[in-house]
C-alpha cells in the first residue's frame, strides 16, 4: 500500500515537470462558438466560464491591429507588433510560421497559410498572457493551476507593453520610464498595514481594484503580490488592455470632471480643514473648486480661463504628442507626463515671442504669471515666518498658511488656475498680520534703518525702519562672512515707521548684520548676539 503511495506522488511530480518542461502552443481567440477550451472565446465570451472579456476585447484596437493597417509604410518588420506568438526562437503555432518575407511584393511579405495564420492575426490575449495551449490545439492544463496552483495571473508591468509600444514612431515607454509615475514611491511607503490607505494612488493593482470595487479597502486589499514586488503605476493602471469604453482605452474618461488623473491628483475632502495639510490639489484648483484654498468668507472668487478651455483637462497638456516626422525625427507621446510648450503656442499665439522656452526655469513664465506667484507665496511664507507661538495658534494664521500649502500642492505656480490662486495668496497676505511687526504712528519724510536695540542682545532685538512710500520690503540678516541666514521681512508696506523683532535663539554667538532693501533704498548695519 505505502510502495503504491509513493508511485502515485512520483508520478503526479514527474507529469507535472513534463507540464512545466513541454512547449506551449499558441491557440488563438477563436469565437464563442469554439468547442470549450479550444480557444480563449470559448470559455471567456458571455455565458462561458470565464470572465467575459472576448465581449469587450473585440471592440479595441488591439482585436484589429492587423486587419485595420493602411499605411504604405506598413511591411514585414511590423507584423511581430501586430500579430500574436511572433519568435522565431519556437515553433508553437505563433504568427511568425505562416508568413514569409517577400522583398518583390507589395507589402513585402507573403501569408503561406492564411487558415492558421488567421487564428493568430491581431493583438489577441496570448500576445499579453502568453501560449495557452497543446500542440493538439486545446487548452494546456497549466492554465488551469492544476500543477502549478495557480492560474495566468494579470500582468502589470510596464515591461509587457512596451515590448511593442515604444522606438521612434511611438516611444511609450521610454517616455514613461523617464516620468514620476515609473519611480514609484519611496520604499518606506510599500507597507499595507500603515500605508495601504496610499496604495491605490501608487501601485498599478491597488488602482485597478480602487476603480472596479466600490468596497477596496487600501489596508486590507489582498494584491497577487506582496507589498515589495508590486507594480508602481505601469501602462495598464490607466489604460485598460479588454475594453475600450473610452478614447485611449483609458480605464475613465477623459472630459468632464472626473477623469483618470484626477482619480489621484486631487485632495480627497469635499471640505476645508485648515488644521490639515492639503495634498495634489492639482484637480481643484484646474476645476477652481470650493475646496481648494480657504476661501473667504464674502469674497467672490474668479477662475482663469484654463477651467474652461481645457477640454480634456490634464491631458490637453500633459500628454500632448508630436508625430513621428523624418525630418524633425523621433515621435513624442506625452507619457513623460511633463507639460510641453507645444500644447501652450495652440491657444497663445505669442507664446514663442513672450517666453524664453530655452530656459527650463522660465518656459511656462507665460507674461510672468509664475513669477508673480512665486512673489505672493515668498511673501506669504516670509510673512507666517515672522509668526509667534501665540500667531500659529490663531484661524487666521492657519488660514494664511493653508492657502500657501495649498498654492505649494496644486504644482503649476499658479498656471492651473492663476486667477484663483494668486487671489487666494493675496488675500491670505492682506488678513494675516504677525504680532511681530508692529506699526507706528505718522508718515516719514525720508527711508531710514535704525540701530537694533539691545545691542547686544541675547536672543531677541527689535530693528526699526521708515518708509516714506509704498513698497516691497526685504530684510535680511547675514552672518559675519556674508552668508545669509534668514529673511525676516519680504513683503508689500505701505508708508510708515515700522519695529520688528527678531529671535536669534536658534543662532550661534557672534557678528551678524542686517540689510533693508526698499524700492532704491539699501543700507547696512552691525549688531552682536552673545549667549
């Protein structure tokens, strides 16, 4: 009886290692009407086994990548993309054994067996989840895990696709590899139990989960891989390999207000809590939504044209494409995601003639509109840098500050909607006023800079300065070599006399000096901390 046992056991390892060692052929999709587990419809079209993909399959440019070519360019270099099982390393009934290169026709190949050549043209499901099947042209029994436990799990790796989709016509996914998205997040962040909340934001599986299951819970989400060899956000998070429900095969649409990378790109609240830190609010401030920034009360704000004119929202300039082009040489996707001056010369006529696109820094300054944010929020933050303890606990300073976390996160300096955020930073400068800088009585005739007073002092003094106008205030301390250690004042004063306290605590003993820059005005002084 045991001598029987142990002949069972050696027989089920080795026909299983000659399931695993064997060649697998290609079956090609068939139809449904297919004999059941002679082809992939056969079992996965509507009413079969498996999940009905076939039914969505069909209707994308994959199911007619072959048929539905028209280009004079088209040859026998192109049919490996085009069609399924193309190695000419095995002979398993790919596409590549039925065709023959053919320099004297026109295109330059010759179909020597069109029946079987048929059940292989096009992008079909073998091309992405490999041979499935036994010379005999039925279903290999590793499909079903019966050796192996498991099934053809799905393919999430950007590596699959770009088998074919990159080179100079169509570089998918070189661009990709060069984007955020391929970096993925830090590692510290692949841990479901204390971040799974993050996941679907990061990892290809998790996001394709968040779309389909109205009840994906990030933290208890059961993925095919575990947290370190997951997937980060490949070409099949957004775009979906069985349907083609949207243009692009992409998984949302691409118009309206909810489309793919707002999924992401977005702040996740529907309210304002200015306790909270505001994170990618990249889709409210595109869409000028009530949630983005603090907005306040009695104040009526104005969106830029960019919330109306762009009509298909992130992607109209975030995934322009330029053609291949002999001339000007290889094609551009878009799939670095990084927006391009092209898209912008398409509704700026001026662009070219307004913008130094040569200089990465300054190329989307379009009429200084990223310089005057970047004014507002230097002065925001200078401002809420002059701030006491007492100032940090107050709404208006964490309203203040919000609205400049908010202007940091929507990551365009204010080209999403310059409007809304600029308004939002001058607001937050005009109703924050620090403790700090207190104003004096009367109008001075001339600018001025006084002596700190204590001097020395240990560890706060107060700097006084006059302005008989308007102005743009710097003032900035420096240490005894000149190095600049701390910016207490940029901001907008209107005429006065001016006293503001500085707190060294955190500064070491010794020289430093301190520099007012007002309008033409600059003048220098000496004071001495002593711990």
């Amino acid at each position: 009886m045991k001598q029987n046992i142990h002949f069972s056991l050696l027989f089920v390892v080795f026909t299983s290692v000659l399931s695993f060692s064997q060649t697998t052929y290609y079956l090609g999709v068939g139809q449904p009407t297919d004999p059941q587990a002679s082809s992939c419809a056969s079992c996965h079209a509507s009413g079969g086994i498996g999940q009905p993909v076939y039914e969505e399959w069909k209707n994308t440019r994959h199911a007619v990548a072959q048929d539905s070519v028209s280009s004079s360019y088209f040859g026998y270099d192109c049919l490996g993309c085009h069609n399924t099982g193309w190695d000419f390393a095995q002979n398993n009934y790919g596409a590549d054994e039925y065709v023959l290169k053919d320099t004297s026709a026109n295109p330059n190949y010759v179909i020597t067996d069109p029946v079987n050549f048929n059940r292989v043209k096009n992008v079909q499901c073998e091309a992405c989840h490999g041979p499935l099947g036994t010379s005999e042209r039925v279903l290999d029994n590793s499909h079903w895990g019966f050796w192996s436990g498991t099934t053809n799990l799905p393919n999430f790796t950007a590596e699959m696709c770009g088998t074919c989709h990159d080179g100079e016509h169509h570089p998918f996914y070189t661009e990709w590899n060069m984007s955020a998205h391929a970096s993925g997040p830090p590692p510290f962040m692949r841990n479901r139990a204390t971040n799974g909340e993050c996941f679907y934001c990061h990892f290809a599986e998790d996001f394709v989960a968040f779309l389909d299951d109205p009840n994906y819970n990030g933290v208890t989400f059961q993925a095919t891989k575990n947290d370190a060899e997951l997937d980060v956000l490949t070409c099949v998070t957004c775009h979906d390999p069985h349907a083609n429900n949207n243009p692009g095969q992409l998984r949302t649409p691409i118009s309206g207000q909810q489309v793919i990378c707002d999924v992401c790109h977005t702040v996740q609240e529907d309210s304002v809590n200015v306790d909270d830190t505001p994170h990618h609010s990249t889709s409210e401030a595109l869409s000028g939504a009530p949630n983005f920034g603090y907005q306040y009360e009695g104040k009526t704000y104005q969106n830029s044209a960019h919330t109306y004119a762009a009509l298909e929202r992130c992607i109209d300039c975030h995934v322009h494409p330029t053609p291949f082009n002999a001339q000007t040489g290889t094609a551009f996707t878009g799939h670095t995601f990084e927006p391009r001056v092209q898209a912008c010369v398409r509704c700026h006529a001026d662009y070219y003639a307004v913008v130094d696109t040569s200089n990465a820094e300054t190329r989307f300054d379009y009429r200084g509109t990223q310089s005057k944010t970047d004014s507002l929020i230097n002065t925001l933050q200078a401002k809420l840098n002059q701030a006491t303890s007492a100032d940090s606990a107050t709404i208006e300073f964490k309203r203040a500050k919000y609205n400049l976390l908010s202007a940091q996160a929507e990551g365009s300096t204010g080209i999403h909607n310059t409007r809304l955020v600029q308004e939002l930073l001058r607001d937050a400068i005009s109703r924050f006023n620090p403790t700090g800088v207190e104003i004096g009585e009367g109008v001075p005739t001339q600018y001025g800079l006084s002596q700190n007073y204590p001097n020395p002092f240990n560890p706060s003094t107060e700097i006084k300065f006059s302005l008989p106008e308007a102005s743009n205030v710097k003032l900035i301390i420096y240490d005894a070599i000149g190095k600049e250690v701390a910016v207490i004042v940029s901001d907008y004063y209107s005429a006065g006399n001016y006293k503001i306290k500085w707190n060294a605590g955190n500064y070491a003993s010794g020289i430093y000096f301190y520099k007012i820059d007002a309008n033409n005005f600059q003048m220098v002084k000496k004071m001495v901390l002593v711990k």
